[in-house]
C-alpha cells in the first residue's frame, strides 16, 4: 500500500533523514520505533506531503506521491493523526470532527455517528470546548477527526505521548480494534514495549537511519532492541 524508497530529507542544512527505506503492506499494523529526535515525525510528514524528500520515491498504490500536495494525500485515503494532537483548542468536538471532513465538502452525518460508535466519550462530549478535553479524550478526538476522511492507511505519531498508563492501554486497544475493522496502520511510539506488541513488522531508526527491521515479535527478543528500548 505505502513504499518509502531512499528518502533524504533536510532541514536546512540538517540531514534529518538517510537513505531510509520501508513499506506498509495493506491490512498491516508497521511500527516506526526510536529515541526523541530519531527522525519518526519526520518521515511521517514527509509521506504526508507536509516535507518534501531530496531523492527517492514515495508512493501509495503503486503510486508516486512525492511532490503530491497533502490535501490530495488525504483523499487517497492517508491521514495522519499528528503528535500532540493538534486538534482545534477552541472549536466544539463536533465542529473538529466536521473539520476532518473538509476533502470531501461536508461531514456526513452517517460517519459521525461511526466516529461517535468507536469513542463513544466524544459522543457525551461533542458540544463540548475541545480544548477543555482531557489528554486521552483530545487523543481520542483527533483518531476521531482522522476517520473522518475514511482513510486506508492511518499514520499515528506518538498517540500514547503525555497519557497515563490506563489511557495508553486503552489508546492501544482502540488501535487494535481500528485495523481489525480494516485500517491499516502506520504507528511512530516511543513506547516500544506497546508496539511492538501490536505491530506485524518493524523499523528501528537511530539518527535517521533504518538501523534494524523484523517482525514486531522478533525485535521484542533482540537484545540490542530490550536493552535500548525495553529496559531489558
């Protein structure tokens, strides 16, 4: 579905990105694992159109998207869930999800109540004040406004960021049941333990590079991976 092939992104002269290549096979769960500042979000905005890679290809479909502008990205059936939420401070629940419609015109009625069936807490709060939601309900909200654009392939920078830990389970669990019904995943976490638990494959990324790749439970057992990233 998703083919990242020898990207190089810059910010200015920063080399943020190298050679990195990977893929995301329809009905996949594919976890990028690594450190704060490793390059996670960086790849993720680049394949969302927001950056632009120096080389390479990226392409969705088999087709090429690299210099495809980011709202055109949604409507193939992309969307992002960004890190920190960045959901409407100041807009109502309701009118942040109508806003996760705006490639398409008009939020259908049909798909917000879909939306209010998976986070049945945005549904008690949907005239609420955004802004006034709690981390794991702002979370919530922007999965929520994500849907919206009924994408294929959801990309979810560090959804477990800033929660407590009943609220990362239950993030995960949402996240579990949103591929089961047929998304694919694209899933950037901090959190290895809890990805790689979830995930079908993985990349590890260590200053911009892909520096290691198995299956989710593979790299769960590699010492280099337990002594990094699960404290092991």
């Amino acid at each position: 579905m998703l083919k990242v092939y020898n990207a190089n992104v810059y910010y200015g002269k920063i080399h943020a990105i190298k050679d990195v290549s990977f893929e995301v096979n329809d009905g996949e769960i594919v976890a990028l694992i690594g450190a704060n500042g490793a390059g996670k979000s960086t790849i993720l905005r680049t394949i969302s159109g927001l950056l632009r890679s120096r080389t390479g290809v990226i392409s969705m479909d088999g087709k090429n998207i690299s210099n495809t502008p980011a709202h055109k990205i949604v409507q193939m059936g992309l969307a992002q869930v960004p890190e920190g939420r960045r959901i409407f401070l100041q807009m109502t629940v309701m009118e942040n999800l109508e806003m996760g419609a705006f490639t398409k015109g008009k939020a259908d009625p049909a798909d917000i109540e879909s939306v209010f069936a998976q986070f049945p807490r945005l549904k008690e709060r949907r005239k609420q004040i955004a802004g006034t939601l709690s981390g794991g309900e702002q979370q919530m909200l922007a999965m929520g406004r994500a849907l919206m654009s009924h994408p294929r392939l959801m990309m979810l920078d560090e959804p477990s960021m800033g929660l407590a830990p009943i609220l990362v389970e239950q993030i995960f669990e949402i996240i579990g049941k949103l591929h089961r019904d047929g998304t694919t995943i694209l899933l950037v976490e901090q959190n290895a333990d809890m990805a790689l638990k979830i995930a079908n494959r993985a990349y590890i990324l260590e200053t911009g590079r892909v520096v290691l790749t198995g299956t989710g439970a593979e790299l769960a057992e590699s010492p280099a991976v337990k002594k990094a990233y699960l404290g092991g």
